[in-house]
C-alpha cells in the first residue's frame, strides 16, 4: 500500500513537471507572431539613445530600471518595462533588443533580427527636424529597418522573407514630440498654424507607413498621442496645477487627422491591416477615474525633483516614490510600467471602442 502510494505521488509529481515544461515550451516555441518590429520615440525606446554618442536624450542611469527584472537601467524610460516589452510578452516573443546595439554583435544579428528588433529613439519625432541634434526620427529608424530587410532576405530568402514580414507586428510610437517642439519653437508658431503642422505630420507618417507596406509589412499597430497637456512637465507651469489644454487641443486634432488618414490608406491597400489604440481616451479615463485602475496619484512624478517632482527629471540625485504601482507618471514625461500595463491590456485585447478596428489579438488573427 506504501509503495503504490509512493508510485502515485511520483506520478503526480512527473505529470505536474511535465505538464509545465510544456506549457513553458509552448509558449517560447510558438509564439503567436514571428516578430515585432519597433520604432518610435521614449515611450517604447528600449536603450538606441545609449548609442548615440551625441545625444543627451539617455536613461542609462538610476532610478531607471529600478522595477526592471535586471533591477538596472537599460535606456527605457521607465521605472521598469515599458508597452512593447508587456506586447512581447502577450504574444510569447523575448524582449526586442535596441537597433543599435546589433551593430556591435553581428554574431547574433540573425537572431536578433528573426524576432524583432526595436528602431524607437528618446526624443525623435515624425518629422526629421524634431529634436534632431539628440535623436533619430521616424524616417531614419525606417531606413535601419531595410538594412534588417536586406539581412533576412539573405537568411530566408525571398518567400521566407515575405511569409516573416507579412506576419509580424509593426509597431509605432510617436508624434508627442513634435508637439511640444511646436510649442516649445516660437519661430515653428509664427510660420506654421497648428493645422498645416498636424498636415505635415500626418502626411510624413503616412509615407513611413507606406515605405513599410512596400517591404511587405501588413500588419500595423499604431497609438495615438496621449494627454500630453498633463504631463507632470506641463502640469508645473502653471500654479494650479492643471492641464495644458492648448498642447491637448493640438493632440486631439492630429489623433483625429491620423484616425482619418489610417482609413483613407486601407481603402488603398487593401491587404494592410492595422489596430489604433485610442491612448489619448484611456489616459483620460485614468485621469479622471485613477482609483478605477488602481492608481492614486496622476499629477505628480514618482521620480524628480522640485514642484510635482518634474523641475528636474529622473535623476540619479533624485527622489524615488515608493508607492510606484499606484503613480500614473514616473519622471516628468513617462508613464510608469503600471501605466503601459493598462495601455497594454487594451492595445492587445480591448474593446473598440479604444482600439479599432482590430485590437492586437484580432489584427494577428488576419
């Protein structure tokens, strides 16, 4: 009796490891996407700018990565990981490592490049001019994705390549910049209208877009700008705190130009496929109703220094908030990784009411 005990809980034991072995397995082996391919600006830039000799746009440096699995700061933006590393994560990929730091591991470019490599840069915009000196915009992270186009086409070879491209996720994030470039710029103001800036935008992002879709992307997930007018950054320059609603107006508009846009171009081409995260709504909803997603404070930074904690950002000589969960904002700028795991949740599988016409989850299905 002893020993068929023992014999049974052997088994169990057998079963139980086995069955998560190959649950793990499951997971790593099949992912439910070949790739995802990056580009955008500190809000999914996974450590590019630490190559950037030049820039002055880094977060190579504490309390950044504080909540990171390493526990070190890696050039995220962000108490921990940020929206596209959680996306990797909901489709089964490893984290995409930055671009630029391929260049100096050709041994594992391959490798690297089967399952998505991040293009994003702290500080870039859509249009080139944006932040320029500290950064790479849109259009050049587009140009280092041929050179990753041209690789795999030597490694797959051309069916190969196009079966892994049409599949993967093409994700961008971008556009914040180029607005507070505008209102940071009073000779952008005296020479363009806020209008004919949106235009400028739309139509830049509109031919990267494009340029993508004839190296064979297909499957698009694009974020609008958020309430950029209640960055901590803007919140301060005002004595009651509140938002900036001039830069929000121009972030509503160019949102509502690009949604327009985005329909206009797949009545074009018909085979692409894209998900629009409304981010702008969301943010507002966890603004408005913070307790609603678990959050407590939505104004100030958890890491900075001075009035609401953004006179000077994340710094190594900076205060850090303990509570970070429950902070909306991590440095005067950027969400905390609580915050792009809200965003997450509903850039993968939300309602449509804040991301359309597909979430992630439906877009890999087509």
């Amino acid at each position: 009796m002893a020993n068929d005990n023992i014999i049974l809980v052997v088994i169990i034991v057998f079963f139980f490891c086995f069955c998560q072995f190959t649950t793990t397995s499951f997971s790593l082996a099949y992912p439910l996407v070949p790739a995802i391919y990056t580009f955008g600006d500190s809000l999914v830039d996974v450590g590019n700018n630490n190559y950037l000799l030049f820039s002055l746009v880094k977060a190579n440096f504490p309390h950044n990565g504080i909540d990171f699995p390493t526990k070190k700061p890696t050039g995220r933006f962000c108490n921990g990981k940020n929206a596209v590393d959680l996306l990797a994560e909901k489709v089964g990929l490893p984290y995409s490592p930055p671009y630029l730091s391929t260049v100096f591991k050709l041994e594992q470019r391959n490798k690297h490049f089967m399952t998505g490599v991040n293009f994003a840069s702290g500080g870039s915009g859509i249009l080139n001019q944006t932040n320029q000196k500290n950064s790479l915009s849109l259009t050049k992270q587009v140009n280092s994705f041929i050179k990753v186009h041209k690789a795999l086409n030597k490694q797959l070879g051309p069916s190969g390549l196009n079966q892994h491209i049409s599949k993967s996720l093409f994700v961008i994030v971008t556009g914040s910049n180029d607005i507070f470039s505008y209102f940071g710029s009073a000779e952008l103001r005296n020479k363009t209208t806020p209008s004919q800036y949106i235009n400028s935008m739309v139509a830049t992002f509109k031919g990267q877009v494009e340029r993508l879709y004839n190296l064979g992307a297909l499957r698009f997930v694009i974020v609008g700008i958020g309430v950029i007018g209640c960055t901590p950054s803007q919140r301060k320059s005002n004595k009651a705190e509140q938002c900036n609603e001039e830069v929000n107006s121009v972030a509503i508009k160019y949102n509502e130009a690009l949604t327009s846009t985005l329909k206009s171009l797949k009545v074009e081409q018909k085979e692409l496929n894209y998900s629009y995260f409304d981010g702008y709504s969301v943010m507002q909803n966890a603004i408005q109703k913070p307790a609603t997603y678990g959050l407590f404070e939505i104004k100030a930074a958890c890491c900075g220094l001075g009035k609401l904690k953004a006179d000077v950002y994340c710094l190594p000589v900076s205060t850090v908030c303990s509570n970070r969960s429950s902070h909306l904002f991590w440095d005067a700028s950027h969400p905390t990784e609580t915050a792009h795991r809200i965003f997450v949740d509903y850039i993968f599988g939300g309602p449509l009411r804040f991301t359309f016409p597909l979430n992630v989850k439906q877009l890999i299905g087509t």
